[in-house]
C-alpha cells in the first residue's frame, strides 16, 4: 500500500503539473515549495520538460541545482511565465502573510513580475483574518532598526520583535536586513491599510503582506487531495 502523500506534498505535486515546457518560472522559498521542485524535477526526467528557474532564494538555487533545474535572475528574465511559492496565511481576498522564510522580499519582486501566481498551502494555512495564526515579517535595515521596531509598534504591533537564529544572534536575510516579527491581538484589521502605513516607515524595507499577488490557490489535505481555488 503506497502511503499518500502530505499535505505541502500534496499540493507541490499538483502545482507541478501546470508547468509547461519552455516556461519560465519563478520559484518561492520554503518546504512547499522544496516538494514542488522535487515533483518537477520528476517530470523532467520523465517527460523530458524544460524550464528556466528564477529563484527567490540561496535556499532554492542550491535545491535547483541539485535537481538539475536551470537557473536565470530577474535581470536575464524580467518576465516570467508563472510563479510557484508557499504563504503562512492566505484570507478569503486573496491575501497572504509571506516571509516565514526570511525571503519576503525577493518573493515579492519575484510575485510581481509573474504573468500567473500560484500559492501552494497545507493544511490549516487558510483563514478569515491574517494575522491570527502567523506573525507579520516585516523586512527593516539594521541600520536604526531600534527606533524602526518603536514606529511599528505604533501601528498597533502589541509585540515586534528582531527574529533571532538559533544561535542568539539576529536573522540576517539574503539581502543583509533584519526581520522584525509582528503580533497583532486579534489579528490585522485592515490589511491594505497595515501595508500602505508601515511602507511608509522609515527603514522599512518590505511587508510581508501580499495584497493583489495571488491568482491561483491549491490547497493539500490530508488524505492527499487537493482543492484548488481560483481568484
């Protein structure tokens, strides 16, 4: 008996089978998004597809070039032809927390270029309002960082915080900034609206709110189904 697969599997398979030959995609970061380039990998080697990969992340590039997938940046391929990441939240718009990988950023740059969005989730990633069941990452130069976390705080983060290793020493993204972590009581109220007001900060580099990003959600189960959500 062939045990089915997880949930983040589930959903990386199926995202994989929207891939078409000649593409040229954008690739999240993340253990999503890690079961996706094994599944592509896979029909690769079996279809003989060919694709070009952007990826959001040092993570990712090294998982693609284990695979065999190759690679491009942004600069070589201003266009892509889909994008395939994960999200820590996704609300009934749309709308998504990303960043729990420390990518946010460049998932961002990467999202916006995409001609065609999809967001792969497991289980429970799905919710009314964001901000409930993930902290917001909110990318900041560590320059003033001190005085950043201060003017965050203000717009109603009850507890930001410098995301540290486990070492004890602050998290350092791809792009040399902090990651300040953001809880808010009883979620984020208005999201567009938290997004416009901390891009405003000072120092604030990117939010990890991403509003208008999203064109397709597949959602894995855990009987090793899916559904698929469509904008």
């Amino acid at each position: 008996m062939v045990d089915s697969p997880s949930p983040k599997q589930a959903a990386g398979i199926a995202a994989a089978e929207h891939v078409k030959t000649g593409m040229i995609l954008g690739l999240g970061t993340g253990s999503t998004v890690a079961f996706f380039l094994d599944a592509l990998a896979e029909r690769m080697a079996k279809e003989g597809i060919e694709v070009i990969g952007v990826p959001t992340s040092v993570d990712t590039a090294d998982k693609c070039k284990e695979l065999g997938i190759s690679l491009a940046t942004l600069e070589e391929q201003p266009v892509l032809d889909l994008v395939i990441d994960g999200a820590d939240e996704v609300d009934p718009e749309f709308r998504l927390v990303k960043g729990g990988g420390g990518a946010l950023l460049r998932e961002k740059i990467v999202a916006a270029a995409g001609t065609k969005v999809i967001i792969i989730i497991g289980s429970g990633k799905r919710v009314d309002r964001l901000g409930t069941t993930f902290l917001l990452p909110v990318e900041v130069l560590p320059f003033g960082y001190l005085s950043i976390r201060e003017n965050v705080a203000q717009l109603g983060c009850c507890k930001p915080y410098v995301r540290n290793t486990e070492a004890g020493e602050p998290f350092i993204t791809d792009n040399g900034n902090y990651i300040l972590d953001c809880q808010f009581e009883n979620g984020i109220a208005d999201a567009n609206q938290l997004h416009a007001d901390l891009s405003q900060i000072p120092g604030v580099v990117e939010v990890g709110l991403f509003i208008n990003l999203c064109h397709l959600v597949i959602e894995g189960a855990d009987d090793g189904k899916v559904v698929t959500l469509q904008r």
